[in-house]
C-alpha cells in the first residue's frame, strides 16, 4: 500500500512538471500578427470648409418715435405685413413745460406784433388813399404785415404740435408713427400706455416697431483666417439651418471682409451670402446656420483612407498585399483629400488591398 502511494506522488510530480513545462513553452511562443487590409473605394471628395453664423434680413429697421409722450394706441402687431407709410401707432403728446412755456410767449409776442403790423398798415392805407405817401412806402408797411402774419402762422403751429402733436393749420403731424419700408414687422417692444422718448442729437429714441424685408434674406458668419485665402465671391454655400432638418438651403457669397478681428486667439473674418429662398420653406430672422462652402470637389476618384498612407520624406506609399499576409511597399501619387479620404492619382488600382497601419 505505501508503494503504491509512492508510486503515485512520483506520477504526480512528474505530470505537474511536464505540465508546467508545457505551458510555460506555449506561453514563450509567439502568436503569428494577422494584419487587416483594405481596398480602394470610388467615392466623391469633396474638400470643403464650414462658416457659422445666421440668418438675417438684408433690410432691418427699427422705428423710433420723434416726439415724447405716452402709447396711445398701436395699429399693428408682430408677424403683420406692413406696406411703406401705413401707420403704426399714435403718440400722446406730455409736452416739455419749458418748450410749451417759450411756444406759448412766442404766440402772444407773434399776436402783439401782428396787431400793431395791422394797425400801421390801416394808418398807411388812408395817407396812401390822400396821395400824402408814396407806393413805395405804402409797400414796406404792407410786407411787414405780411411778415408779421406769418410769424403768428407759425407760432400758432409751433404751439399746436408742442400740445397736440400735430398742427392742421400747417399740416403737420409729428405723434403718429409711420412705416419706413415695406415689408414684415417683427417686434413691436412698446404697448399701449408704455413712456416713450423721442429720437434727437443727444438720444436714439424709444423704439416703436422693427420692420424688416423678409423676402431678401443673408446669411451673416465668420471663417478662420486659414481658410479666408481659399475662398471668393460667387461661390455657392450649403446653409445648414438647426431649426430646419429639410433640404439646406443654397447660397451665393457676395461679400468677404477686408479686415479680421481677434476671437480667442484666432483671427475671424466676416462673410456675407444672399440666400436663395424657397417657396415651400419661410425662413425666420435669427436661424443660426452652418454654411458648407465648397472649395474643390471631385467625383467618383479612386480613394483610400487617409491612414493607410506611410510617409516618407516628400514621398508617399502604401503596402499592398501581393500574397496572403505578405505586403510591398509601393510609392503611390495623391490628390484631393477630405480629411478622411483621399483621392489616389497612381500607383494601385481598386482591387489591390491595402495594409492598414
């Protein structure tokens, strides 16, 4: 019985040994590399830069009041159609006291140099009817007169458009607010009741309304200063609007910035597009858009992905397998590339594949 134990632990000793043997000899060999291939594909490249920005009407005006006082009613609201001098709101006149006190002492001076001017010309009149003056002296007294009821005209409609706003003698009206351009109100930031402040040398004004042209549409956005040199007017941009998931829409550059701005450390220059609109989409002012501009496209190029190249120097190859997992370098000549695909001129065909590196 102990032999046979014996015999036993001697067996398994030897298996343990032989079998640690054989695993740590496996372990020391190594695996055969498989490399992957790829082939060629024939695909279109399209080298292009991207712009942000957005949407804009070409034609944008904000209307400001020209008197101060008070919203008394508005005729319009946002999202109308507006035609040129259709009216937008009525102001009511808070006069300034110190112009309302000077126009009003300027009408009763006005009236006190009007009645003495009648008085003359009444007197005048009778020494001219005797013969006891001349026409010519007759006459100074009549333009003076004349002078005199002019001034008073205008004091009287100084008076009225400092109350009222508006004069009928004089036909003027100065607290109604009018459209300057045809075309889409977009804001109306005032209501009935708000203060509002007149548009002068010291001051802007209370804005009443903001109209804008929405059938003439641009899009407004920056480039880098790399790509600024690639790019020139009448070159078509792909406007990709966030808002819109449909069709981009297409258009045309007309305007590249002679000067750049400092963004971050990165000099941007400005562009500008003419939208080309469409009659089955409406197109909001404020869409922000990424414009794809196009700087070369070639169509339907042998192509491979740009990491199966080696360079070397000015020179530039690929491996490609001439047997199974035995690969030769060949030097090959390339053209447009994507950033991801690039077109190849010479040096191997679309059934060859290509080792991946």
């Amino acid at each position: 019985m102990k032999k046979f134990f014996a015999i036993l632990s001697v067996i398994l000793i030897v298996g343990l040994f032989v079998g640690t043997a054989v695993f740590l000899y496996s372990k020391s060999q190594e695996k055969p590399v498989v490399f992957e291939t790829e082939k060629p594909i024939v695909t279109d490249i399209v080298n292009k830069t991207v712009a942000t920005g957005k949407i804009i009407p070409r034609k944008e005006v904000e209307i400001k009041s020209q008197v101060s006082g008070v919203v008394e009613r508005i005729y319009t609201e946002a999202g109308e159609a507006i035609a040129k001098g259709e009216l937008i709101s009525k102001i009511r006149i808070i006069p300034n006291m110190e112009r309302l006190n000077r126009a009003e002492s300027q009408l009763e001076t006005a009236k006190l140099e009007f009645a003495n001017a009648s008085r003359e010309l009444e007197q005048q009149k009778k020494l001219f009817g005797e013969q006891l003056i001349s026409q010519f002296e007759y006459n100074k007294y009549f333009h003076e007169y004349n002078l005199q009821a002019e001034t008073l005209e205008s004091a009287e409609s100084n008076l009225a458009i400092i109350r009222e706003g508006a004069s009928q003698k004089a036909g003027k009206v100065s607290n109604l607010v009018h459209a300057t351009l045809e075309g889409l109100i977009l804001d109306i930031p005032v209501k009935e009741g708000t203060f509002v402040t007149e548009t002068n040398t010291f001051n802007a004004g209370t804005t009443i309304a903001t109209i804008a042209n929405m059938q003439d549409m641009i899009f407004e956005g920056t480039v880098d200063e790399a790509e600024v040199g690639k790019i020139h007017e009448g070159m078509e941009l792909l406007l990709s609007i966030g808002a819109m998931e449909a069709e981009p829409f297409k258009a045309e550059l007309e305007y590249i910035s002679p000067k750049g701005w400092d963004d971050q450390g990165t000099i941007k220059f400005q562009i500008r597009a003419a939208v080309k609109l469409r009659d089955d989409k409406f197109l909001r002012a404020g869409y922000s858009a990424n414009a794809d501009i196009v700087l070369a496209k070639h169509e339907q190029v042998l192509a491979i992905n740009e990491r199966l190249l080696i360079f070397e120097g000015d020179e530039v190859f690929v491996e490609v397998e001439t047997a199974p997992q035995i690969f030769e370098k060949r030097q090959v000549k390339t053209g447009l590339s994507n950033g991801i695909h690039i077109e190849i001129l010479e040096g191997v065909n679309k059934d060859m594949s290509l080792k991946r590196q």
